[in-house]
C-alpha cells in the first residue's frame, strides 16, 4: 500500500508525543524516518519505528537526554549521548562536524553512549546538504563473525560516505557484512540459495543457506578477512575517540554505542575545482565498460535515491500495510 | 635466501645514489623498502624495488621533485606531489597531518599529482610512532571491476587504519579486491582454486579459477558490490579532496595518482582514557570464540608485524634470491 509522506511524519509525530518527546524532537524524530522510508529505504524508515519505541519502553533510550560536550581540541570534539535517541544525537554531533569544519577545514566529532542511529545516511546526507563531504561510522552489538572465528564477535559497524553532487548526492551506506538478515530472508522466501557465501551454519560451516544463518545468526563480513579487519578497526576508532564502549560491550543489549562524524568543506577548498567534472567523469567511466554476466547495469552509490524521493513524494510512500497498520494502533485517540 | 636488513638497505641507497637521489632521500627510501620487507611484506618491498626503477626510467617519477602547497584551511591542507617519488610524497604528507593533528587534534592532508606511494602501510606506522591514529587511502590504476561490470574500470584503492597500541600497533593495510594477483598466482602455482570467487573470466563469467582471472586481469571486490561501492567513494574522495586525477585517467600509465592522509591526536584527547585496556578488551574478546571449520585462529589486523620484525632483525630478512640478485646486479661498482 502507499501513504502520503506527510501523513507518515504526523502520524509518527504523533506517537512521538505520546511518548514524551517535546514538539521540536518529535518533529525531527518523525521527519528522519519518514524520510528514511521516502527514499525506500523502509528496513530503516517505518519498519523500525516500533522497535525504536520498544528501546524507550525498555529504558534504553531517553527520551529527553541531550548530548553532553566532554572534550574539546580544535578540529575534534567528544560527546556523550548520556544514552538520548540516537538519531538526535547523530543529528546533533555531524551538525557539529559542519561548523568545526566551516572554521578549521575538517571537523571530527566522536560520540559515547548514543544509541542506535537508524538510518546511518541520513547523517551523511545531512552534510551533504550544506556542501560538505559527510563521513560517519559507527559499531553495533556483535551481529557478524571476525574472520576465522564461529562466534558473532564483531559489528556489522556501518560506514556512511557522502560526497554532493548538483544531480544527485553520491551516498555510500554500507554495513560491513555482506547480506543483512532482511536481504536473507529474501532469499529464504523465494526458497533460494544466496548468490555468494553469506554465513555460517550451527557447525561453524560456510554457507550460502540463508535460512541456516538465519538460525545461526552467524553472518559473514563482505570480503570475508577483509572486512572482518576493517570492522575490528572501525570499533576501536570509534570507542578510543569517543572513549566508550566496545562491539564486546553491547552483547547483551545495544545500548551506549559509539560513533565518530567528519564533514570536510569542499567548497573552499583550493584552487577551486570542477567538482561535477571530476564525479561526471567517474561516473561516465564505471558505467560505460561492457557488464558482467547476467548484469544489467552498473550503479553508483546511491543512485536512484532522488528518483525514488520525488516518486514517492507524488504517487506516495510504499510501506508495508501490515507495519503501518501497527504504527496506526498506536496512535491514542 | 636470507639477507641482513642493513645489507638491503645499503645495496638500495647505493642503488638510489646511482638514480640522482641525493644522500639524504637515497637513505629514506632505501630504509622503506628495506622495511617493508623487514615486516614481511616483500610484495611492498624489494621485490617492488625493480618495478620503482623502472618508474622512474620511464620519467613517471621525478627523483628531485618536492611537494607544493596549494591550499589550507586549517586542518586541512591541499599538496602537489610534483610527480616526485611515491613513498617520499606520501610520508611528507603524513608527517604534515601529524603536525596538523599537534595543532587541531585532527589533521588532513589532500594529494595529488603524485605516485605509488609502494608499502601503505608504512604511513600508519608513521602516524603510530608518534601516538596517532594514521588513516590514508590512494586511487590506483583501474585494476578490479565495479559490481555488475565485465572490465577494470575502478581501482583497488588501498586503505590504511593504524592504532596505536602498546604491545603492537593495529594496522589495517588492505586493498579493496579481494585477492592480489600476488595470492592468486600462490593457488595457480599449487593447481588450487580460489577458496572464494575472486574475479571474471574472458567472458564476464563469476569465476574461482585463479589463472582465468590472471589472464582476463578483472579482479573482483573484496564483497562484491560492497567492495565496489567503497572504491569508487575512495576514488572520488581523493580526487575532488585534492582536485586531482582519478583512477579512469590513470589508465594508461599510472603516474599522477591521489591520496588523502589523516592523523588524530589520540594522546591529547580528553578523559585521559585506558587505551590499552579498550584495545585489550578487543583483542580478547575476537580470539576467544569458536572457531570456523577449518580455521586456527582469529588473528587481528597487523598481528605478528613486530613478531616477524624481530626475528627478521635477528636472522636477516627472507628473500626471493632471484630478485635479490637481480638488485645486486644494478649496483655499479
């Protein structure tokens, strides 16, 4: 079914109140997931809303918490999310990469104990919007394996990088693993095997059966070593600058995560530069070589996230009726 | 064959000399390919050392070029390689982020015009020697497929993440493909496939045969689409950061390259935090799990660098005779 994008941010507004949150938050709350969903992006729009509200009920999310500055040197800053929603606190800290960058060039702000960020692009967008390049990361509970190992003893840690571009902003946000548990079960659905090795089944086995990592859920870095290094290091980044807690420490419950934000002004960077030759070029180059069997195209990241905003801002939002039917139930009448 | 690590860096700099290097970068360069293979990393090291020659009879590398300021913003600074050597650019730059990090907790520096920069890896170190963070990335020649292409059409863009650590620095110094022609020649040489699919063959057809993908030269992501979306945000952020070359116009020659370096302030960075004791609590906790089957370990990135060091300075430094001796053979005497 479609809804109209801005019933979704009223109704979730709405709900937002309901459960403490001021006018001001409650509109930005609403407003980043329903926009999640707009760009179709609904795993991290609408169909996370009802889990995000079972973090306030289970306390791990505070409601009225604001982030709490406690380090500052020049071009980087620490902050602590004293546990707030996690998506204001993101707002806030790359809203502070802008103006550190704006003065020093680059901005870095690392943050301790937030809490998840829903959709990691929105922040990356959010730089890109006023000029900047946006990079974020952050880490997770333990929800993939580290290379060799048969345990979930690494995050998924996810990477955002945002580079603007008059077209279309050039939007790179990636988990490490290499399928997310909602693409497996994609799979499982149609009774299909995945493409390529996803996890490993309860014996500790490699497989491309999606259902036996669903169980297991013993998912597999993308890349394999790879990314099971580049994970390792994007959670002691994230925990040394923010001083805070590790992957290891978010095995119980994920709550208290870390995160680091850069924004880099690029518009005053020297000389000035044909920034739209240079992404044109890129652009033009990737697309225009002969495609690999049973491809139909090459993409860049984040292609088709206008296309798709516009579309649906027109013909309306596509949600899963059985999800909003349950965000409608919790509307108080 | 073994050879001391003093003799190696002694026959490199009388090699050097003999280029029109003067004393002091003769020294340097020699000293980091020496390195290089001192850690174990002989690929980055003298068995590169004929290759750089070559780079600089061709005239891709000027022995004499300095590195110029074009631009700076405070923590971020924009430099002009020159086309002078790779590794001497590259350590220049990182030295300059260091100095820029002692003044704004963080420091940037944006590269273009410049070469290989050979061993990566060499710079986190740098960075780590003096109590940063060291992140940097460069653009290569197209060398690897963007998901859903049959030609080399992005480059394998190299990354480095180093931590700083007592008993061992964290150093993540990985390629974007999944494997290196170096590796996959290891599987061909033994009659081996692929553990994985690591590339195309002649028909951009998904394939674990090492020598089809030697031959085709299509090497695939390390994860795919994952891999390939990172490659080309690498590619772009180093080309509009420094408003330099991408890797679509190194596809002839591969001189001109880009890169970005990074340093933070770690040590200055405020509650003074038990860095040891987060990086401990990592370590730990991925070693400690189960393992994979047919596995023996989980080992973190950089495990064992100073292990090979010191034995390597003790027993001299494993190397191929055959590139030895082709080195000693350019000695003029």
């Amino acid at each position: 079914m479609t809804v109209e994008f801005n019933e979704i941010a009223e109704v979730l507004k709405r709900i937002l109140l309901q459960y403490g949150f001021n006018d001001d938050k409650a509109s930005t709350v609403a407003d980043l997931f329903a926009r999640a969903s707009l760009d179709g992006v609904n795993s991290h729009g609408i169909n996370r809303f009802p889990f995000f509200l079972k973090t306030i009920d289970r306390g791990w999310v505070k409601v009225d918490a604001e982030p709490v500055k406690v380090g500052s040197l020049g071009a980087i800053e620490q902050w602590d999310g004293q546990l707030g929603p996690g998506n204001l606190n993101a707002l806030f800290c790359m809203e502070r990469t802008i103006s550190l960058a704006r003065i020093h060039g680059i901005g870095c702000v690392a943050l301790r104990n937030t809490n998840h960020w829903i959709r990691a692009g929105s922040y990356g967008l959010q730089a890109v919007d006023q000029g900047m390049v946006g990079i974020c990361f952050t880490n997770t509970k333990p929800n993939m394996v580290v290379w060799g190992g048969a345990e979930a003893r690494t995050g998924n840690n996810p990477l955002v990088i945002a580079i603007p571009n008059k077209k279309e902003p050039l939007l790179l946000d990636m988990s490490v693993s290499l399928y997310s548990y909602g693409k497996m079960w994609e799979y499982a659905n149609r009774g299909e095997e995945l493409p390529f090795e996803g996890g490993l089944d309860e014996n500790g086995d490699i497989t491309r059966d999606p259902l036996k990592i669903i169980q297991s859920e013993l998912s597999l870095p993308a890349g394999f070593w790879k990314g099971s290094g580049l994970s390792i290091m994007l959670d002691l980044l994230v925990s040394l600058l923010a001083n805070g807690q590790t992957s290891s420490e978010l095995e119980k419950d994920e709550y208290g995560n870390c995160q680091v934000f850069i924004s880099v002004d690029l518009n005053r960077l020297v000389p000035p530069r044909d920034q739209a030759s240079i992404i044109e070029r890129v652009i033009k180059y990737i697309k225009d070589g002969k495609l690999m069997s049973g491809q139909k195209e090459v993409r860049y990241p984040g292609e088709r996230t206008l296309a798709t905003r516009k579309k649906q801002l027109k013909d309306g939002v596509e949600v899963d009726a059985k999800i909003w039917n349950q965000i409608l139930g919790k509307v108080n009448h």
